[in-house]
C-alpha cells in the first residue's frame, strides 16, 4: 500500500473508530438514569460542598450514585471526600472510579494526579476530551443519578459535560443570597436556556448563621436573594443551607457533613433539598428505571436525509427523512418518510429533535452543524456512502 493510499484511508479509519467511541458513550449514558449537574455563576459559592452532600444524602437513601468532579483546575471533591491518596484503577479502554460504599462512586481528575498541588494547564479542546474520556470509560455501572460538580461560570467545562451526558440531563444552580452572587448566577440561568438544559431548582448556600448556643439566627450574607430570584424567574426554591462550621470541619476533615451531623440545621436543610430533587423526579417522571424496564422500553429512532431513496450527500439539501425505529435487539419496526421544513440554520435539529430522533446518519456535517444536534440530544454519524435507509441501519 502507498503512502497515498494510507493517506486516503485514514479519515475512514478514524471516523470508524469515532463512531465507536460515540457508542460506547450513548450506553454509558444510557445505564444512567439521571445526571443533575450542579452549576453557580462564580466561585465561592460552596457548589463543591453542594455537591458532595447532596450525592451523598442520595446514597445514604438507597440510591446508586456516582459523582463526578469535572473541575479540572480545582478539584475539590478528593479533599472532601478523604479520597487524596486512593488512586483509580486504569485498564485498556476502562477507568475504575473510587468505590466508597455499595451505593457510591466517585470520579474526579484530582485521582489521577500524583498531588493534588499540581496544577493543571489545559487549553479547552484538551479538557473537553477528559471529560469525554470520564463519560465513555469510566464505568459507572447502572445509576440513579450522577451529581456532576462542575466549575463556576459558563465555560468549557460545564458546556462539554452539558452536551456529553445525553437525555435525563437537568442543573442544579448554586448561590448565596447577597446581589453579586444572583447577578452571576442569573448568567447560569441563560446558559442553561441556550442549551435547552432544564432546571430543577435553586440552592441558596450559606443562607444565614445559627448560633448553636442560643439559636438566634444572624443574616451575615443579607437573607432571602436566592429565593427571590427562584420567584421572579420561577423556578422551584429547593432549600436554604444555613452557615455551619461543621461544613467546614466535615470537609477539611474529608468527611461529608451529611453522613456526621444529621442532627444540625445544616445537614437538614441538605437533607430537605435532596427530598425535593426526588419529589421533583417522581412528578416529572425522569428519574431512572429499572434495567428490565430499559430494556424492555427502549427503542432507537434514526434520521437518514434521503435523495432518490438513498442517502444524500448533503442532508441540508435532502428531499425526504427516513425515520427508522429499532427495538433493544437492533431489528427494525418501522419506517416514516417525512418532508422536512426549509433548509435554515437550526431548524432541522430542533424538527429532528421534536420527531423523537436519538440518531442521524450523514455523509458529512459541519462542526456547527453537529454541534447544534448534539445540544438536541442527538447523535450524529458522518462519513456514511449512499445507500438505502435499511442498509445503513444495519451498518450502523
């Protein structure tokens, strides 16, 4: 073989090998039933401490659970958790997160670094391939939820992890009751619109200080900001979390506070968000579901432009969709033809998307192109030859 014939060869290979890995990352996900991200619009918010009790006081009621740490420059959950010294298990093509208890797991980038002093410089296309790689390769087993701790602000970190985890995807925003805190988090709140990410609710930290000798209780951070704006955006309140110096001695410690202290107001408050989130499942019907009903309910719905009954080469100038949908044993149960609305940027995600499509199948897409049916919760495929909707379901 040439050089030139490897040359010509090669994009093929890679997009095999990319399909592959989408795959692998669609079933991971797909073991998970769901993935609460939990966001703030700046630091200092306490949206680690969050996290972590709140993933905890998950487990501690039953649930499997495993929380992520996708804060690649400041991960904070090893030294809240008393994980600094376990190291993650790595074999080719897995990664073993850190077990805690049978209903626990826990995975941060902070467990693969010799010390956690080390700093981590990544430009964005380097940090979204880590989180990619913690989604695909980690394996999670079955879930009921993944508590996602995600870095303050709006970027790389938390729009990767946002356009990775596929459906049952919702956010959980952080903030303090005093205006810098709303102003930044109301930022959080557009980021979560653009992206079509629903919200469960808001979580007002370090809302007042109760003195544990006289209860009293002193406003430090003025009172009640968090809950105004969940009013004036309307969005569910899901609870107030008192200052607590036990939070603090709990985490330099590396023991949840949730799991030590149930008897403070604090570990309440946790406690009462955490029956909130699950309240908010049981009303919305989207928390996980058993393996036989995953089973048994999942079907796969696949969109293929079409041109003279095969597949277009280019799907903005397609006559027809096939919308092929298959059952869990990958053997086809029916097939729609549709016409699809004009040809403008966005409307085709959102068409596909409204159609029930987990998939399309393409022979080319611009970046752009994919990355607005990604934030659509659908996957695509690219690089497929033109052949009839039957043979490319079969392929793929």
């Amino acid at each position: 073989m040439t050089a030139e014939q490897s040359y010509a060869q090669a994009p093929a290979t890679d997009e095999v090998a990319r399909q592959m890995e989408e795959l692998m990352l669609q079933e991971r996900m797909r073991n998970i039933g769901r993935k609460l991200l939990v966001l703030s619009g700046k630091g200092g918010v306490g949206k680690s401490t969050v996290a972590a009790n709140l993933a905890v006081a998950l487990a501690r009621a039953g649930k499997k659970v495993g929380l992520l740490d996708v804060d690649v420059h400041g991960p904070s959950i090893p030294k809240l958790l008393g994980l600094e010294k376990r190291k993650v298990e790595i074999v080719p093509g897995k990664i073993l997160p850190i077990k805690v208890d049978e209903n626990f797991s826990v995975m941060s980038i902070g467990l693969l670094l010799d010390n956690l002093d080390d700093a981590v410089i990544w430009r964005g296309p380097r940090k979204y391939g880590v989180i990619r790689q913690f989604l695909k390769d980690v394996v999670w087993g079955r879930l009921d939820y993944m508590v996602v701790d995600s870095p303050p602000g709006t970027g790389d970190e938390p729009l990767s992890i946002a356009q990775l985890v596929g459906s049952h995807a919702a956010a959980i925003i952080v903030t303090t009751p005093q205006d810098l805190s709303i102003s930044d988090v109301r930022r959080c709140v557009s980021f979560c619109k653009v992206l079509s990410l629903p919200i469960v609710g808001i979580v007002e930290n370090m809302s007042g200080y109760v003195c544990p000798n006289c209860g009293q209780r002193s406003d430090i951070f003025k009172a009640g900001g968090g809950e105004a704006m969940a009013d004036e955006l309307g969005l569910p309140l899901l609870g107030r979390i008192p200052i607590d110096p036990q939070v603090v001695i709990s985490g330099d410690a590396g023991a949840p506070f949730t799991a030590k202290a149930a008897d403070f107001p604090a570990a309440q408050a946790f406690e009462r968000v955490m029956q909130n989130i699950l309240a908010s499942d049981d009303r919305t019907d989207c928390g996980a579901k058993s393996e036989h009903e995953n089973k048994e309910t999942y079907n796969m719905k696949i969109a293929i432009p079409l041109a003279g009954g095969c597949l277009c080469m280019h799907f903005g100038h397609c006559e027809q969709f096939a919308l092929v949908e298959t059952d869990e044993r990958n053997n086809i149960v029916s097939k729609t033809l549709l016409i699809p609305p004009a040809h403008e940027p966005g409307v085709l995600p959102a068409w596909l998307h409204e159609q029930g499509a987990d998939v399309i199948i393409a022979a080319g897409m611009g970046m752009r192109a994919q990355q607005l049916f990604t934030q659509n919760n659908i996957t695509v495929v690219v690089g497929a030859p033109a052949r009839t909707p039957e043979q490319l379901v079969e392929e793929y």
